[in-house]
C-alpha cells in the first residue's frame, strides 16, 4: 500500500445507477484460470495489471482468487483471502472501485472491511449462505447475485456443466424464474433492493451457444426487473463455439476478445449495467459506441 495515501470516496449508489455501461476489468489472480492462469499471481505483477485495466478505461475491477471453471479445484480460505486483500491493499490508494469475485463470506468481509465496494457472488447467495448477511451489514457495498447450478461441483460427462444445463421451461424462463428466487433469497437475508445487481451466469450451467444467445437476446426481460444487469462473456467457451460455426477456424484468445467487444457493444446499447471483459480497452471502444447508439435512439 501507498503509505500517506487515503482512499478516494467513492459514489457507490451513483455506479449502481449509472445510466451509461460500465467496464468491469478482469484480474485474475489464481494459477487455474481458464484464460489466464498465473499471470498475474504475484502480488507486483496484479497490482501492475489492475493499474493497466484502469488506465485502459475499466470502471471495476473485479478481483478473483478461485478458479471457477468447471472441476476446478478450490484454493484454500487462507490463500484466497491472502491474494485478495494483497491486491485491494495495493489498488484501493489508486482510487480503484474494487468487485470481490469470491462465495465465501470470510473473504467478503475482509475484502470490504480493507475497502472492497462490490461482492461479486457466482453462486448468488447459495455456496456460502452468510455471505448475504455479510453484504446486509455493509449497506454502503453493493451485491451482485449470479445464475449458476453447479457451484463449482464440477460436471458428470465431457460436456462442462452439461449435468447442470437442462432448462425444462427454456433456458430463458428457468434462469429467470431461478435468479429471482436467488435475489428473493438475498433479500430475505436483509441485503436492500439496492445493493443488488443480477447476472444471469453465461457460461455458468450454461456450455453451449444454444444457452447464451436466447440470454443474451432476452436482455430486455432482465433489464425489466429494475435491478441493474451484469453481462460476463469474455473468452467464454460458447463465444469460441459461435466463431467456430461461422467459419473461424481455432479461434484463439484475440478473436474471442474481438467477439467479446462486438457482444460488449450490443449489451450497452441494450442498456445492461456492465460487462466484465479481459480485454478492457476493446469493449471500452465496443461501449462506448454502444452507449452513444442507445442516447441516440432514445433522443
């Protein structure tokens, strides 16, 4: 940390109701990320990485310590909660508003109690179940509430996920019907209707481009809940998937980020809170032409 340094005030209910798509920088600080594993481990080198982002344009950065790819192992509390608060300690002084990508509660309120302004819970409230009672005693901390079955249970089959990704009403009535029970839950535990961002979870339970495009191309019923919406596809496996039936051959990681930018510039002009990408300065251009179509629209 930057000694002599105070950490900038933050307007937090001003980023949730942003009338414009944020950027969400990724920083990954595991050796088991499925896009960038150990990259950014070392404490330098994460601090270094989320400058990068913000200077890039990213409004969040949202910090995760656990791999959550499917059969992933899990990292232990300590080491989590270690890599967690060396990054918040080194970015917050910089002025950062910082997303904890973590489900288990003890992280949660270490990170927020070092400075952290968002918990971002993958598995929405049903992994750790103190976790909401975490959030409902930092009213100032908002609380994204995420679609996902599998909870990092791992998948029966070659498939990621496939024993988690059968939708008997559709993909987009189930996940919508279950994340809003999941957000009911949280605020059953005192977290306020304010403090909540939802994501419906691409990729989570959810392996194939025949799950995320009917979620993508039903943004409008999401938005319609009044709770502002998260959108996650970078470097997704669908997002390959989809580039690979329209004729790219191996997409590697540079064509996905140029999908990613084309999906990023789609959400904003769908009007979504925010999308969480790698590659922040592509989907900061993506956004921005994104935000400046739908103010056009609207005029």
């Amino acid at each position: 940390m930057n000694e002599g340094r105070k950490p900038m005030a933050i307007d937090m209910k001003a980023i949730h109701d942003s009338q414009r798509t944020l950027v969400m920088g990724v920083l990954n600080i595991t050796e088991d990320s499925f896009s960038d594993g150990g990259l950014w481990l070392a404490p330098e080198a994460a601090k270094a990485h989320g400058e990068a982002m913000m200077k890039a344009g990213a409004d969040i950065i949202d910090i995760g310590a656990e791999s959550t790819r499917p059969g992933a192992k899990r990292v232990s509390e300590a080491d989590e909660k270690a890599r967690v608060l060396g990054a918040v300690d080194a970015l917050i002084p910089e002025g950062a508003v910082l997303s904890i990508d973590t489900t288990r509660a003890s992280v949660a309120l270490a990170a927020l109690e070092h400075g952290a302004q968002i918990i971002n819970d993958v598995s929405g409230g049903q992994l750790d179940r103190e976790l909401p009672h975490v959030v409902a005693d930092h009213s100032d901390c908002l609380y994204i509430v995420q679609h996902w079955r599998g909870w990092l249970a791992g998948a029966a089959g070659n498939v990621p996920d496939a024993d988690t990704s059968r939708y008997e009403h559709g993909v987009v009535n189930d996940v919508y019907d279950e994340l809003m029970r999941q957000v009911d839950a949280v605020l059953e535990a005192g977290v306020q209707a304010e403090q909540v961002i939802i994501d419906p979870g691409l990729g989570f339970s959810k392996p194939g481009v025949e799950h995320n495009l009917p979620i993508l191309a039903a943004l409008d019923r999401f938005n319609a809940t009044g709770y502002p919406v998260l959108i996650g596809a970078s470097r997704k496996r669908f997002v390959g998937s989809l580039l690979a039936g329209a004729g790219v051959t191996e997409p590697d990681m540079a064509s996905k980020d140029n999908a990613t930018a084309a999906i990023s510039a789609l959400c904003a002009e769908h009007g979504v809170w925010a999308v969480r990408v790698h590659d922040v300065a592509k989907s900061r251009d993506a956004v921005a032409v994104g935000n400046a179509w739908r103010e056009y629209a609207n005029a």
